[in-house]
C-alpha cells in the first residue's frame, strides 16, 4: 500500500484540537489492516515529520435509523490512529 491509500483522512473535532496543542498528537482516519509500522512510515513520506508513538483503535460502526425504512442503518467501521510527533514539529494544514 502507498502511503495515500493508508492514511485517509484527518479527523478534526475539539478533542483532538485539544491533543494537537498540548501533546502535539494528530488524529487520522487510516487504512483498517494497516498496522502501526505502516502507519509510521506513511506519516514520515506524508508530512516530514519524527514520529514518536502511534495508538490504534477500531471505531464500530454506529446504528442510525433511516426515515422511510423499518430496517435500521450503521454507518461504516473505520480504523483511527493517534500520532505523537517530536516536539517542536508541526504538521501543516490538520
């Protein structure tokens, strides 16, 4: 896998701004059977930056009701990576 098939998207929400200016640690939507070496080098060639630890976790997807159907819906399972970088790095645009 390249490095733009395994790191899909940032995820952006005030707990995770949070994370971002006091641990300097950035939250992605990654590749589910991507595993954490993976992750790491897609960061390095991505952004340039020293990764110093990464945490996964597997988000479920969640029930949603639809309006006109009886059978409920579930939004997608997705995979979420918490990055810390070195102090002192930045990574632009997330």
């Amino acid at each position: 896998m390249n490095p733009y098939e395994i790191v899909r998207r940032p995820r952006i929400s005030e707990k995770t701004v949070h994370l971002q200016n006091k641990f300097s640690a950035y939250t992605f939507e990654v590749h589910p059977s991507a595993n954490k070496i993976q992750i790491k080098e897609a960061i390095k060639a991505l952004f340039k930056v020293d990764v110093v630890a990464i945490n996964t976790m597997n988000c479920r997807g969640k029930d949603r009701r639809m309006r006109n159907n009886r059978q409920p819906g579930v939004t997608a399972a997705w995979k979420k990576a918490i990055v810390k970088i070195a102090d002192g790095q930045k990574i632009e645009g997330v």
